[in-house]
C-alpha cells in the first residue's frame, strides 16, 4: 500500500510539474497567401514535435485587427508570441505592449521597424531582404548578357509599400544596376501589384496595352512572377524573348520554371523561419538572448539546381 501511495504521489506531481513546464505560444499571421501558408504550418508542425501548444490567429491584412490578436494573447497568459507582421512600420507598438507584459516575442518572416531597438526578450527570424533581391537581379543580369542583350528595358512590380522586404527587394534591383557590369539594364517601368497574382497580372496587362517593350521582368515574389506570365501568354508573348524573375520558390512558381515561363527565382525557407520562430520562442521563455535577428538564408534557384528544390516548400 505505501508503494502505491509513492507510486501515486509521484505521477500526481509529474503531471502537475508538465502542465507547470507546458508552453503555450500565441501566433498572429497577416494573411494566408500562398507563401505564408507554408509558414504557418511550418510553425504548427514544428510545435506540434516539441509538444507546445500554439493559438493561431489570422489578422486578414489588419494592422488593427493584428494589435488587438496580441492584446487577446496577453490576456489569456500566454508564454510567448510570433508576429507576423501586417505592416512592417507599426511594430513599435506591438513591441511595446509585449515588452509591458514581459511576454517573449519573435517577429518572423516580415523585418521589423524597430529592429535594432528591440528588448533582450524579443527577436527577429527570417531571411536577409538585402540578398534576395540582389541574387534575383544579379541572374538576370547575368542571363540578359547570356543572350547578348546590350541595352535591356526591365519593368519592376513591387509587393505592398508599406512592407519592408517589398522596398528592400526594390532598392536591392536599383543596387544591382547601378554596377558598371549591369548598368545596361534601365527600368521603365515600377509600380506596386501588393504580392497579389491577380492584381499582377492586371497589372501587366495595362503595361502591355500602353505598348510598354521590355527584356526582363523583375518581380517582388513569385506570386506576381506568376500574374505577369499569365498576362504575357494572354497576350501572346512568346516567353523565350523576355527574362522573368521572382522571389520565394513557392511550388507554383517552380512549376513555371519547370515550364520554361520563369528563369530565377529565390529560395526563402518558409518552414525554416516557422520552425527557427518556435523555437526563438521556447528559448527567449527560457531567458536565453538571442540577439536582435535569427538569419535564415535565402538561395538562389535556376532551371539548373531546381530539382533541390521541388519538395522543399
């Protein structure tokens, strides 16, 4: 009898100390596109392997709707949060009300505003924009030269302005021309599709209406890559005669490649930053520091390494 009692007593307290120990982390996405799916079930599957419970909510491009997400989350007490952030310049205040709460935060995919002023207990993880659109530009540069293209006109769609890795990966193409090794490239035409397909290839199709001649399109993400290809085969253009290129090497977009619509595209691991947030999350609940960024490499994919990358995203 008294080993029963001992028996007893001690799986009564090992489930109290695992229900004490359990970490419950709140999850905030702007949206669920094509990309940011890949995301959020990379957040949920890697949880789900570290036994931690996540509460994921969708602010559907709110940055309201985001701001009261958290809110709700510190209420409830949960152990930590990852943001993925509506707009890229109104995280002070989400930083702040984390910080106020003492709640770990982790940022991910979408660079904060305020990176470099962020608490011990607060975090980014994603990839560096400042190589993604330069690796885009710099292979269709490399690829313009390739076909014996002196003077190239390139048309640029950009994803929402209010979002820091759409004017990061625009600036990064303005950088890459600027060399002396690309400077025969000139853009003729920028405006913003929001990383929308459809909005895209709207988008294409006013320019190709207005008689707007290029040699390359250079795309924010995939997605607009995407809407722009479906625009110029609706058109009839043949897709030999112009470079394409994107951002994110979604299954879609590797599909296009495969059908020789799309040349370059850049590898950002989605389920990487999802897994590389959790697991900020667990740590910085653990008071580990980790630094104001967690990088996760981006990696340029070609018609030649392609097969890499067909199972990855």
């Amino acid at each position: 009898m008294k080993k029963i009692l001992m028996l007893a007593a001690a799986s009564v307290f090992a489930l109290t100390t695992g229900s004490a120990m359990a970490t419950t982390i709140g999850v905030t996405m702007s949206e669920l596109d094509n990309f940011l799916t890949v995301l959020r079930n990379g957040i949920a599957d890697y949880a789900k392997q570290k036994g931690v419970d996540v509460q994921i909510e969708v602010a559907e491009k709110d940055p309201a709707k985001q701001l009261s997400q958290i809110q709700n989350f510190i209420a409830s007490g949960v152990d930590a949060i990852i943001v993925n952030p509506v707009d890229t310049d109104a995280t002070a205040a989400q930083s702040d009300l984390a910080a106020k709460a003492n709640i770990p935060l982790v940022y991910v995919n979408r660079e904060p505003v305020n990176l470099d002023k962020l608490p011990d207990n607060q975090t980014f993880v994603g990839s560096d924009e400042r190589n993604s659109g330069t690796l885009e530009a710099t292979e269709v540069c490399r690829l313009l030269k390739e076909k014996g293209v002196k003077s190239a006109n390139i048309v640029v769609m950009m994803g929402q302005l209010n979002n820091q890795a759409a004017r990061q990966r625009t600036a990064d193409v303005h950088d890459v021309i600027a060399k002396p090794e690309c400077s025969f490239m000139k853009i003729v035409e920028e405006q913003t599709a929001n990383w929308y397909r459809n909005e895209a290839n709207d988008l294409m199709t006013n320019w190709l209406s207005a008689g707007t001649k290029f040699d390359a399109f250079v795309s924010n993400n995939d997605e607009m890559a995407i809407g722009g290809i479906q625009a110029m085969k609706a058109a009839g253009m043949n897709m030999k005669d112009v470079i394409v290129g994107g951002v994110d090497a979604t299954q879609d977009a590797l599909a296009a490649m495969q059908a020789g619509d799309l040349d370059v595209t850049v590898f950002q691991n989605a389920a990487a930053q999802g897994s590389g947030a959790v697991d900020a999350a667990i740590k910085l609940k653990a008071g580990e520091k980790l630094g104001h960024v967690v990088w996760v490499p981006f990696e340029l994919v070609t018609p030649a390494n392609i097969d890499k990358y067909l199972k990855k995203n």
